[in-house]
C-alpha cells in the first residue's frame, strides 16, 4: 500500500515539475502520453531501473506524426473531416501498440459499431418522442 502512495505522490511530482514549466512557457510540456512514462520513472524508482534512453527514445513517434502530417495536410484534412479524440488512436498507432492492418481494422469496426448503436439509439428515441408529441396533441 505504501509503494501504490509513494508511486502516485511521485508521478504527481514529476507532473508538478512540468505543469510549472508549461506555464513559465507558455508551452505545453504536460501532454497525456507523458503520463505512462512518468509512471514508468516512479514505479520503477527502486530495483530494476528503466533505461532512461527507452523512455526519450520511444516518444520518436510524435517526430513520425510530426512528418506524417507536415506529408498530407498542407492546412486542409484530406477527408474534410475533424475529431480531437482521433489524436489518441493516432498516437496508439505511431507507438506501436497497435501495429497490424487487423487491429486497426478492428479500431476502424468499433468505432463503425459505436456510431450504429448511436444512430439506432438516437432513432428509437426520435420515434418515441414524436409518439409521445402526437399523443398529447391528440389527447
């Protein structure tokens, strides 16, 4: 229980850190990817140590999303089509954690479910509520 206490004290630390930077700067040196490398640092504290150059070298990714979009969008999206939450799944991929045309397939196939549901959800709820709108002008 102390070690999970420590471990979170110090992450919270290493975030302070870079929160202060970030607003000295005026730049943002807190970003979500950063959390899992922190924790990586102070769960790892004591024993076995993590090679500090895996944790720099592996965050290459954003170099490869930095050329990917400086490649393909010159100020436009090529599809005309935006999401914020999208940056996360982008980031996923460039890291490698999904790293095979299946399972990003398998992204691409729950996201096309998720929106189904959503629509068929939303239609059922329409459909109700006109029901209910007709009803009581007719009552």
């Amino acid at each position: 229980m102390f070690r999970q206490v420590g471990t979170s004290l110090y992450v919270g630390v290493l975030f302070s850190v870079l929160e202060v930077v970030a607003w000295v700067s005026g730049q943002p040196f807190a970003f979500p990817s950063l959390g899992p490398s922190a924790f990586v640092l102070a769960y790892a504290r004591r024993g076995e140590r993590p090679r500090t150059s895996r944790v720099v070298g592996t965050h290459v990714g954003g170099t490869v999303g930095l050329l990917a979009y400086l490649r393909f969008v010159d100020g436009v999206v090529l599809t005309d089509t935006e999401h914020a939450p999208t940056c996360a799944t982008t980031l996923i991929v460039s890291l490698g954690l999904l790293s095979t045309p299946f399972q990003v397939g398998v992204v691409f196939a729950s996201i096309v479910v998720l929106v189904g549901v959503h629509l068929a959800v939303r239609d059922v709820v329409e459909r109700a509520a006109g029901r209910c709108r007709s009803a009581h002008r007719n009552g």
